[in-house]
C-alpha cells in the first residue's frame, strides 16, 4: 500500500486508532511508512505514553507542564526501565531472546483479593514460582509479621493508584524482584516497608505514606514515578549504585533520601543495567547542554527572572556608558573633592594662569623652555594596550570589556578532577526528582556517594547536606526557597556542584565548612536572602564561573579561617559587598568580574588574609576594594575602575600589599587611608553616599559598612538548622596562617596605576605607610594629599603628574619623606608641604604653579632636588619653616615668570639655604637653553623591565630595586638617625 494513496492528514487519524504492537509492525513496512508513524509523536505516541497505568508525564513531578522531546522516546525509555528486574539470567550469546521466552513459558499470574483464590498476600507467596505476577485486587492488605520474598516475583496493584494498600513490612531474599502500583504504609511494628541487603527491587508508580525503604548494599534500587509523603523516606546504606527517578518526596521529618557508608565492593547483577540507564540520561543531558547557548544561562527553570546583566558576553565599559548608568557625570555632585578640600585650593599662579594672562601663557607654555621628562622610569604604562597582555603592559584606560565566563565543558577540559566526577556513577542516582516542603533533601555521611541530576528542591530546611568525607555530583538542579542554607558540606566533603539554579534560599546559597573541599562551576547563585557562597571554619573548595548576584549580603564570604579558590565568576547587583574576607578568612580570588554592587566591590577586615589577583571591579554604588580594621592581603593586578565611592579604601590599622593594580575613573579616591576612628571622617563618608540609606545604617559609620557588625551574629556562626555553633576548634593559628606568605610590617602601595579618579591617594592616618613606584596621574584634584600622617609616610620612586590641581599636599603636623619622585606637569604647587620630613633627589617640573613650597612651622629638608616651574617660585619656604634647602638644581621656567627661582621669606632665620644651583635663560629670549635631565635620566627610574607583573620579583615585597645607594639621613629630620634605600 502507497502512503500517496491518501492524504497524509487521513493517514494519521487511521493510524491513531492502532494499539501499539500494531504501530511497531508498521514501522517495519518501509521507510516511508516508518516516517509516517513517527510523525504522530503529539497525538498517538503522546496518547499511548499518558495512557499507561504505569507510567506518568515523563516531567512529573518537577516539571509536568514542560513537554518532552519526544513522546515515543519516553515511552520507549519506560518500557526500558520496567524490563530492568528480568535482566537478571545468565547472557546467551547464541540467543538473547531464548531467555525470555523461557520465562514466559512457566509464568503465572495469582489472583489476590476477597473473593478470588488467595485472600492474603502471604498465602499467594507461598506458593508462587520464579517470575510469577501477583495481582492485588483493590482492598488494604495486613500482616502481623515480617513476610519474607525467597522467589522472584512482581506484585502489581490493580485499578488505580491508592486502590490497593499495604500495610505489611517486605524482606526481600531473592535476586529480583517488582512491584507496581500499591500504596506502602507501615505495620504496626515496624516503619519499614520493604528491605533488600543483596538483591535488585523495583518500584513503579507506588506511594511510601510514612514509610521507610531501605536497601543496603551489595542490594539495589529503582524506583520510578514514586510518592513518599508524610514522612517517609529512602534509607541507602552501602550501596554500589541505585536509581531514583521522577519521584516525588514531601513532607519528610529528617531526610528524604538518606546515602551513608561506603559502596561495598561486590557487586549484585543490577549494577551494569542500573549504569547503562544513568549514562544514557546523562548523554542525553550533555546533548542538551551543548544545544544552549554559551552564555551561562540556565534555561529551562520555571518562573525565573532573568537579570539584566547576567549574560557573560563581553561588555562596554567607557565613560559614557558609565554616566548613563548613574544618571550624570563620572564627578560626583556634591562630593567633598568640590566643596570640602581647604588642603587643594588653587594656587595663585594657577589663577593666574587661568585669568587675565592666560593668553600669553599658552603661547610661551609651547616654546622649548620645557625640559622633557616623558622617558622617566614608568612611562610604558603609557603605551597602547595590546590584545591578551599582562596588566603592567595596558594603557591607561579602564578595559573596554569584561572577560567571558567558561562554559561547563571548557571548564572540565580543564580540569581532570571534575571531569572524572561528572562522569561518575557510583553510589545513589537520584534524577528528575522533586523535594518539597518537609526538612531535609538528600543527606550524605559517612563516604557516602550520590549522583543528583535534575532535580528541584523546593520549601526544605535545607535541600542537599554532604559531610563526614561524602562525596555527591550535583547536575542542572533547582534549589530554592530552603530555610537555611541550600547546599551544605562540611566534614571534608567533596564533589562537583554544575549548572545549578540555587536562589531565594534564606541562608547561603552554598555552605561550606570544616575542611569541605567542593567544586563548584556554572552555576546561577542569586537572590538569596543572605549570602550566594559562604566558606568558613577551614571549608576549601574551587568556586569558578559562576553567575552570583542579587544576594542581600555578601555574594561570597569567606570567614574563620576559611581558604577556597575563588576563579573566574561574574559577581553583580549584591546588596551588600561583592565578596567579603572576614575573621581570618583567606582565599585565592582571581579573575573575576565584580561589579554593581552596593558595598564595596571586595571587603577585607578583622584579619581577613586573601590574595585578591588580576579581578575586574567596577561599576560599583560604593568603593572598589576596602581594608578594614585588621586587614591584610595582597591586592594585585586588579582593575578597579567606575565605583562611585573610592577605588580602594584602607583603614589605617591593616596591613594590605597593593601592587601593580589600575585604580581608574572612580568618582572619589583612587586610594585612600583613614584612621580607625575619625570623626571628621565619618562626617564626611555619610554625607557622600546619597543612596546608601538603610543599607550600611549606623553600622557603616567608624567601621566603613559594619560587616564585622553584622557577621558577628550572622550566618558564620550559624548551623544549617540555625543553631550556635563552637569555632575555636577549626582556627588556625596565626604561626601557620601566615607562614606561606612573607609578613610586613608597614602598610605597602606598589608599582600601581592611580589616574582620573577625584584625588589620587588620600592619606588621613595614624600609622605608617610605604607608597613607592606607581604612576599617579590625571586626577581631577591632587595627585597626592597627606591629611594627617603621626608616623612616617613614605612616598618613593613615583610618578605624580597631570593631575587638576596640587601634585603633592602635605598637611600640618604631618611626617612625609618624598624621594625619587617625577612630579610633572600639574596644575598647582608640584609640591605644597606644611609637615615635617625631607624632600630627597625629587625632579618637580612644569607644575603651573611653585615646584616646592614649604610653609608653617615644619621641620623640612629639601636636598638634591631638580625643579622647573612653569610660572611660580622654584623653590619657595614661607612662613617660620626650619630646616635646611640645599644642593638643590632649579631651571628658569617660563621666560616671563617674574618670580624668583629660590624664595625665603625675609622673617625667616631659621632655615638655611647653601649650595642651590639656578640655571635661567640667556638674553636671546628666542633659544632658550636645551636643558635635559641627566645623570640620573628624569625620575623615577626604571625599576624592573615594562611589562612584567610583581609577582615575578618576589623581593620586591619589600624596598627593592636594581640599584641601590645608601644614604645617612641627619637627626634633625626625624628626630634621629635612619637607613634608607634610594635609587
């Protein structure tokens, strides 16, 4: 018969009236026919598939409003799966159906129920042989005693599920055995249904109401399109491997599914069958998730609201955008670097430059009266950014787009050990399961082993719980709405955790703790009332490309001694910092995306010790990068660029290591150092930060933001379950904290670019601090301001130049060296100081305004500097100054700059002025002299070859450089003798 012969439509609806033996012979007529059967995959195969007593939507429970793929493959991969108890026989392989055929032969079925020949279920065992059916005829059936299974046997209920009830407690002691369709409810003696300890059980669409099923290995399972409830739960101990599909468990008082104790090494005949199903979902799985797109997306979930940026394609990041975004210009209205600044007024030559004369000004400014001073040590910062260079080697601007996030599969070619576990078996499969509103989900002790695939877990205390050197493979499953944390490993747990959805959770998305050492990529960890990933007392772990955002605290918080690898992550929109190094928390953070977040970008306090490496942070409603209290860290290589606030703020009392980051384009302070409690300070914070009411509160003033505040009694201290939990037993001691990393002393900022932020670096602190080598350049006021300083700053080999006003401002009663610096080309004094200290080997030129001026009552040595202003004094000492100026080499500026190269006030008989060199101009006002900085070239000098990160020269931790003189400062200056390094 041609299929041309009718219309295809008419076709369809004959062959829909076809039962399904019919349908397969007809598949078998040619290949058109074939086609044509197979088209009917949304009528005839979607009818027969809902209409099997013993099977369900092949999405229930978790999803039965989603459609499958194919209606005739899940029909196909049910009747797969109900045939798994009869593969028990030896393989023949002359003839695998000869098997089956013998089977049937001697099969019979046994009638249970009122009025049939058996009345009991006993009694139809008894008597039963290999393989025979059981049929239960609607009633509840009870026994008095344990009812033991010698012989292979399927026990069927008959007419609709809850028609036939069992109250009766099941050994099985044979190899394989059915049962299908009955409700389990536990005896009067015992909550346990059924037990295996070596054979294979299956369970197809039945109901546990209260129940317990345990299996214990070298015994297994499967249980397929099930209903626990009310309590009951699966209880697997030792198993090899067991699969749970498309089950629903609710209502449990402890856990649903309960994996403890090793998988034992022999091994029952189910296993190679239960591995073949697992790998064949699981292929099907990794189909699926090629066909995404490679954005990190997670489709498929139901009622999930996408965030506007979590995509991880990359992103523009310029100016422009960035004033969109905030609704103005990148220069904060209002800020205190326009209203509050007395330390960077204006000079009056800048005004005067600015004024009436302004003309004339910019004309002489072109002539070759300026000494060039580009080739100085650190101008390759400078140079174009080439494609995949290393950060010392990038221009000045910020990135122009942020890095992608791997995708699973790059993300296990990489990794051999998390390839290895996502193609792991062993243990207890549970896949396309739901778990909903009861206390636990799945629970792992003891070198326990579980593989969850594609499950949602939903209103539980907590979903997954992993301890006691567990290991579990979690695969594309839901997990939400718990009421404590969503994940939990602790007790030296391991495993994979991949392109899961983990979200509204009431503690942490993901918790670990006490030695836990996870793997966790892909995943989407978001808004959760509390943090996205919290590790803590010891907990380890590799947390690496994942999407976390919108959690209410920190996305990732590390606390109490707590050391992961926190790797390539896109973390946004958190409404509070984006990762937070609490209470001696450690870490290795690199090369993640941090940004809009409402705190700090990075908060490091109370101990906090991470090593925070080559991060983009940006785009931030507050700082970039904090230091509290007691922090420490080395901070390198990071961008830091558009945070409304500062790009790092540092509280005087930490001890972090900055070095070779670019903190760009941040509205307030490129860097800035606070005292611990300021006043003043405080002030000025919270009157700058318009939309962080009710976020920080009163807790945000003295300790920036209180997460110490908050965290005390917060989620670290809290158990899954919400109880106290004793932390003296997990903390290092601070001999093995910090013997891997070489200690400092005095606070270090090193080799950074700081440029187009509001001020450069701020100082206002009570303790030491070494800032050597960086390039300060192009802020919109001073380069360098030093507020308050009661012990030594030192500001050495850097490069201080084009800022918008004063190059370096030193305050009263402040203590600052300054030496081998290049400070060039800003548009007040190059160097205003008013503290005590010494102004060492400096080159100060172009400044619009005096290249030094000394004012107050310091205590000030000004030595082997080379000055050239532009239109003020060279060197000016106003006011009662004591100290010394001398050796000194200063260049006539501007051709017509009235003022004096070298000026003293005439009151002024305390400070002594000897062996100063002025250079002016000749008579010919047309050649000026070709001045240039020689012996040594302009400064600073070259300190390691461009383009090299810091954490090639290790010895640069401290002051190290290639070339060093030694140099005794005299006891006039800091009230003794010191020994200082200098270029």
């Amino acid at each position: 018969m041609e299929v041309g012969s009718l219309p295809v439509e008419l076709w369809r609806v004959i062959l829909a009236y076809l039962p399904l033996p019919d349908l397969g012979r007809c598949c078998q007529v040619c290949r058109a026919w074939r086609e044509l059967v197979l088209s009917l995959d949304n009528t005839r195969w979607r009818q027969l598939c809902l209409g099997c007593p013993e099977c369900k939507h092949p999405n229930w429970p978790s999803r039965p409003h989603l459609e499958p793929t194919s209606w005739r493959e899940a029909l196909k991969q049910h009747a797969l799966a109900t045939r798994t108890w009869t593969q028990n026989g030896p393989d023949l392989q002359s003839s695998t159906c000869l098997l089956f055929f013998r089977r049937r032969k001697d099969r019979r079925v046994l009638h249970v129920g009122a009025g049939y020949e058996f009345e009991t279920l006993r009694s139809a065992l008894g008597v039963a042989g290999p393989y025979d059916r059981v049929v239960l005829h609607p009633g509840v059936y009870e026994e008095q005693a344990e009812v033991v299974l010698k012989v292979p046997v399927e026990l069927i209920g008959l007419g609709q599920l809850g028609e036939v009830a069992l109250l009766i407690c099941i050994e099985q002691q044979c190899p394989t055995a059915r049962l299908c369709n009955l409700v389990f409810m536990p005896p009067w003696f015992s909550t346990v249904v059924y037990k295996t300890s070596w054979g294979h059980v299956q369970f197809d669409n039945c109901n546990f109401e209260g129940a317990q099923l345990q299996v214990r290995g070298p015994g297994t399972c499967q249980a397929r399109f099930c209903s626990f409830s009310q309590g009951s739960s699966a209880h697997l101990m030792s198993v090899v491997l067991s699969l749970l599909d498309s089950c629903d468990f609710s209502g449990s008082d402890t856990a649903s599914v309960i994996v403890e104790g090793p998988p034992v090494s022999e091994r029952n005949w189910a296993c190679k069958h239960l591995t073949a199903l697992s790998r064949a979902f699981s292929s099907c799985s990794v189909t699926e998730n090629k066909d995404r797109p490679q954005s990190g997306q997670l489709a498929g979930f139901t009622g999930e609201r996408h965030p506007p940026s979590a995509d991880s394609k990359n992103e523009d990041v310029n100016k422009e955008d960035w004033q969109q975004r905030t609704g103005g210009d990148a220069v904060c209205q209002g800020t205190v670097i326009e209203d509050c600044w007395s330390d960077c007024d204006r000079s009056e030559e800048e005004e005067g430059a600015d004024g009436g004369g302004c003309n004339d000004a910019k004309n002489t400014l072109k002539m070759d009266y300026k000494i060039p001073c580009d080739n100085h040590g650190l101008s390759h910062l400078f140079k174009p950014r080439k494609a995949g260079s290393p950060p010392l080697a990038t221009s000045l601007d910020p990135p122009s787009a942020t890095p992608d996030l791997l995708t699973l599969q790059q993300e296990l070619d990489r990794d051999p050990e998390a390839q290895m576990l996502a193609v792991s078996t062993l243990g207890c499969i549970i896949r396309r399961c739901l778990f909903r509103e009861g206390k636990g989900g799945v629970h792992l002790s003891n070198y326990g082993q579980a593989r969850l695939e594609g499950n949602v877990f939903r209103g539980l205390n907590y979903a997954v719980r992993c301890i006691q050197n567990s290991t579990m493979v979690m695969l594309r499953n839901e997990v939400c709405d718990c009421r404590a944390s969503g994940v939990f490993l602790r007790l030296s747990a391991q495993g994979l955790i991949a392109e899961n959805n983990i979200h509204s959770n009431g503690e942490a998305g993901v918790d670990i703790r006490k030695g836990a050492n996870p793997i966790i990529v892909c995943n989407k960890i978001h808004s959760g009332l509390r943090s996205g990933v919290v590790v803590l007392g010891n907990g380890k772990g590799s947390v690496r490309s994942n999407q976390i955002y919108n959690n209410k605290e920190a996305g990732v918080y590390i606390l109490f001694s707590g050391n992961p690898h926190v790797s390539g992550n896109h973390i946004f929109q958190g409404q509070a910092a984006g990762i937070a190094i609490n209470e001696n928390g450690r870490g290795m953070i690199t090369d993640n995306v941090i940004k809009e977040n409402q705190w700090g970008g990075v908060d490091i306090r109370r101990g906090g010790d991470p090593v925070l490496r080559n991060n983009f942070i940006c785009h931030g409603y507050s700082d970039g990068v904090v230091v509290g209290e007691r922090g420490r860290g080395l901070i390198e290589g990071n961008h830091v660029y558009y945070n409304k606030g500062c790009g790092v703020w540092v509280m005087s009392s930490s001890l972090p290591q900055l070095l070779c980051n670019f903190i760009t384009h941040n509205c307030m302070y490129g860097l800035a150092v606070f005292c611990r409690k300021d006043p003043e300070n405080i002030e000025v914070r919270e009157g700058n930060w318009p939309r962080q009411e009710g976020i920080g509160g009163e807790a945000g003033s003295g300790e920036r933001r209180g997460l110490e505040g908050d965290g005390r009694d917060g989620q670290e201290n809290l158990n899954e379950e919400g109880e106290l939990f004793g932390w003296e037993s997990d903390l290092d001691s601070e001999d093995e904290r910090h013997s891997a990393r070489r200690s400092i002393s005095v606070a270090l900022v090193e080799s950074n670019c700081i440029n187009d932020n509001g001020v450069g670096l701020y100082v206002k602190s009570s303790e030491p601090l070494n800032v050597f080598a960086n390039l300060i350049h192009g802020n919109r006021s001073s380069g360098i301001t030093v507020l308050q300083s009661s012990q030594l700053t030192r500001l050495v080999t850097n490069c201080i130049q084009h800022n918008g006003r004063g190059g370096v401002v030193v305050e009263r009663d402040c203590r600052v060296e300054l030496r081998g610096n290049g400070i060039y080309r800003n548009s007040g004094h190059g160097v205003s100081f008013s503290g005590s200290g010494q102004i060492a080997e400096n080159d100060v030129v172009g400044n619009r305004g005096s290249g030094i001026q000394v004012s107050g009552s310091s205590d000030i040595k000004v030595l082997r500097n080379r000055v050239q202003p532009a239109m003020g004094y060279g060197i000016a000492v106003l006011g009662p100054v004591k100290g010394i100026v001398h050796d000194n080499l200063l260049y006539q500026g501007h051709p017509g700059n009235k003022k004096t190269l070298l000026h003293i006030d005439l009151d002024n008989g305390s400070c002594t002025l000897r062996q100063n060199c002025v250079l002016q101009h000749n008579n010919s006002f047309t050649s000026p002299p070709p001045w240039i900085l020689e012996n040594p070239p302009p400064r600073p000098l070259s300190i390691s070859p461009s383009g090299l990160s810091s954490s090639q020269f290790p010895s640069r931790l401290g002051i190290s450089m290639t070339t060093r003189i030694s140099a005794t400062v005299e006891s006039g200056c800091h009230s003794g003798s010191m020994f200082c390094s200098i270029l």
